[in-house]
C-alpha cells in the first residue's frame, strides 16, 4: 500500500509542479510559490485525491510548529496515515531546520523520523472527506475546488 500512496503522492506533486510551470496558479497566493508556504491546503487537497482513488486507510491531516527560538517559528502541514506513515509533498521547502530534512527528495512517505519529531502538533484531524472542496473564492486565493480542478488536469 506504501507504493501505491507513493505514486500517487508522487503524480499529485508532478502535476501542481507542471500546473505552476505553466503559470496556472498566477491568481493565487500561495500556489504560485509552491512548494513554500501551501503545504496545509496541498495537505488537504492531497488527502481528497487519495480519498478519490480509493485509499480506505484513516488519513489525518497533522499541522505543526517547531518552536526553536533561534529561528524563526516555522509551521508545517503533512498527512499521516493509520500506521504512522507520513505522506509530505511540501517537504522540501524546509532547507534550515533544527533538524534539516536531509532527503533529496520532493515527495516524502515514510515513517516518522527526526525531522517531524521537532514539530509540536497543534491540529490532528481525520480526513474522511473532511474538506469539502467549497466553491468559496477569498481574495489572493482561487478556491479549493478551483486549484483541485487545475491540479487533476495535469494528472497522468
């Protein structure tokens, strides 16, 4: 089952890269500077597309801060599923950490390790269609359904 969410995960990630390249994302805030500072909303948008390709496993959405107080606070949002395997497309826009991630990869799934350790949690919350991919348009921000919508284009 790892495999398969890794694919997954992996097509998911491919297709906001190849949407943002193709400058599909200029009417938002924060996709339009993927990977950095969207990884609570890919999150969940990653979590309803594995729920939409029959992934039955518990999917909780996880967001944390790690509390260093010589940096910055630095916040950071991942899927964990059942078996505390951490499923992270926004990984690697954390290159200064208390405990750097050191994987030179862009997708991550896997168990805990150092690196999310440092994360106090602040939200746990089981998926199970959880967010609804409203319709809602905020300023800066194209809506959930919209960017879901964008992203399952690119999907191959």
């Amino acid at each position: 089952m790892m495999q398969e969410i890794k694919e997954l995960a992996t097509k998911f990630r491919i297709a906001i890269e190849s949407a943002k390249n193709e400058r599909r994302f200029t009417d938002d805030q924060c996709f339009r500077n993927f990977p950095s500072g969207c990884c609570g909303i890919t999150a969940e948008l990653l979590a309803q597309f594995l729920m939409d390709n029959d992934i039955k496993s518990k999917l909780t959405y996880i967001g944390g801060t790690c509390r260093d107080y010589s940096l910055e606070l630095q916040s950071h949002a991942w899927l964990k599923i059942e078996d505390n395997i951490v499923v992270d497309i926004t990984i690697d826009q954390f290159k200064c950490c208390l405990v750097p991630f050191v994987f030179n990869e862009t997708v991550y799934v896997g168990l805990y390790n150092d690196f999310y350790n440092q994360f106090e949690i602040d939200v746990e919350e089981i998926c199970n269609n959880y967010y609804p991919l409203e319709d809602m348009y905020i300023r800066n921000h194209l809506s959930r359904r919209k960017l879901y919508e964008i992203i399952l284009e690119y999907i191959k």
